[in-house]
C-alpha cells in the first residue's frame, strides 16, 4: 500500500532558535486544507528529529 504525496502547509512561528550556543530548528506543519493537527518539530544540530503533535487551535 502505497502513501500519496500531499502538500504541506506551514507555520510562520517555526525556524532557527538559538539558546545558550545550540540551536535547532523548528518546523511546524500539517497537511495543507485540513483542519489536521499541527505537528512541531525540532531538528537539532545532528539532525536528531523530535516530532510533537497538539491539537489545532480553534479559531
């Protein structure tokens, strides 16, 4: 069983965030024209991924 492709959307409060000399990089998304949960993820120096996902917010 094969997964289609689908397109992303994603969140302006992800990038680049830098804390006593580390930083990672945070990417926030769900699938685009949904009302999917929001996935938060940290990629970190060694690219180590920590994926979270909550609830959307209502709006």
């Amino acid at each position: 069983m094969s997964i289609p492709d689908r397109e992303l959307e994603t969140s302006p409060l992800g990038g680049a965030i830098t804390r006593d000399g580390q930083t990672v990089m945070v990417h926030i998304y769900q699938f685009a024209g949904t009302e999917d949960e929001w996935t938060l993820e940290v990629v970190d120096i060694i690219a180590a991924t920590s994926p979270r996902t909550r609830p959307s917010r209502p709006n």
